[in-house]
C-alpha cells in the first residue's frame, strides 16, 4: 500500500514572493519563474489552512481546518482533526483518530504526487500553464493560474490558484480530480524559516493505537 501524501498543496501555499510586478500584464513564465525563484528561498514553513471538499458522486461536502508543517527536503507533518501524517522523506506515518490506528509505509513520490516540492521545483515539466486573468478580492487584485498536468494518468485533473499581485502570496488552490471531487485549500496563516526541529517529523505512537507496518 503507498500512503500519499496530498498536500496540495498545499504545496504551493508556501510561494511568497517579496517583489512586486513590473508590468501591468503578466506572463505564465513571469508567474511560474518567480514562484520557483521564492520557493528556492524558503527553508521551511508553517500553514494554518482551512479544506472545503465537494465529492463528485454523491455531492456531499465537508470542511476542516488543519495546520501543515513543511522543512526541505521532503519533511512534512499535516495534522487535522482526525488525521495526522508525517514524513522525515524515508518514511510515512498516517494516524487514523477514528480507528486509532498508524499505517506505516516507505516514503515514495511519483509525478503524480502534490506536494510543495513537486508543485514548485516541477511546475513547468509536469504541468501546462496558464493565466486565467484577474479578480478582485477586498482591496488586493488576485492572479489567477490554471495548470493541467502533462500525464494522462494523473489523478489530478486540474488546479486553479489564486495568487495576490501585491504580496504574491498564494491565498487558495482548487484542485480537481478524476472523480470530480474538487477539494478547495484557504491560507489562513502562513510563518516561513522559524527552523522547525527534525524530531515534528517522526510519528510517536498513540497509546494503545494499533500500527500495521507496510514496510
């Protein structure tokens, strides 16, 4: 069984970029470039999010609030009310509160994966690109990018993010996938480089939890 980590994005929620836009119209490649390029800055971050769901097939919805933890390369730690899952990059953890279990597997990453890194680092190799205009959001004017991935496998179908002009911070990503279940990721709160400690990325177990080793 391969545990994935699906933090959409989460991803992407860490692209803060410092600089303001020279233009009045921008291009995919002045977007995709100064993501990347403020990506590259960031050490490590951590993500107050809130998750809005919409399944497909049954249109029912729910929504939770949840806090990602993020240190390069490859740690992450996203906890909600009834999931925590963490990776030191080697290995994953995912507790169920429900079932009081951990599942424990190898950490492996494929194109078809969302993580910060992959939306990032990968953007312009596994994803088409484009900007779907301008909307106006309270004072900030929002940027709006549409990517659409290259493999025809991938279960992401397509993602939208918004991304203020002024601060260039990601303030939400729409992601859709090969079930029509979009699943909506809001910043609430975003802290960058405040040097996170190796040990937020190992798992202790729960008392009393089951753990079914996968390994």
């Amino acid at each position: 069984m391969n545990i994935k980590i699906k933090v959409a994005a989460v991803l992407v929620f860490f692209c803060v970029i410092e600089t303001t836009a020279q233009e009045k119209e921008l291009t995919v490649k002045q977007v995709t470039e100064q993501l990347h390029h403020r990506y590259e800055m960031i050490d490590d971050a951590i993500v107050q999010f809130e998750q809005h769901v919409k399944f497909g097939f049954s249109n029912l919805e729910q929504s939770f609030n949840g806090i990602l933890k993020m240190k390069k390369p490859k740690h992450y730690r996203v906890e909600s009310e009834n999931q925590t899952i963490v990776t030191d990059g080697k290995t994953v953890w995912a507790y169920s509160k429900a079932n009081n279990q951990v599942i424990v597997d190898n950490y492996k990453e494929n194109s078809n994966s969302i993580s910060p890194e992959q939306f990032m680092l990968n953007l312009p190799e596994n994803y088409y690109a484009s900007l779907l205009g301008y909307e106006k959001q309270t004072t900030e004017k929002v940027v709006l990018l549409k990517l659409i991935p290259k493999d025809d496998r991938s279960f992401v179908k397509s993602v939208k993010i918004s991304i203020e002009e002024n601060s260039w911070m990601v303030r939400k990503i729409v992601i859709m996938d090969v079930n029509e279940t979009e699943t909506t990721y809001t910043v609430r709160d975003i802290k960058l480089n405040t040097n996170i400690k190796e040990k937020t990325f190992t798992l202790e177990t729960p008392e009393g939890a089951e753990v079914v080793d996968l390994r």
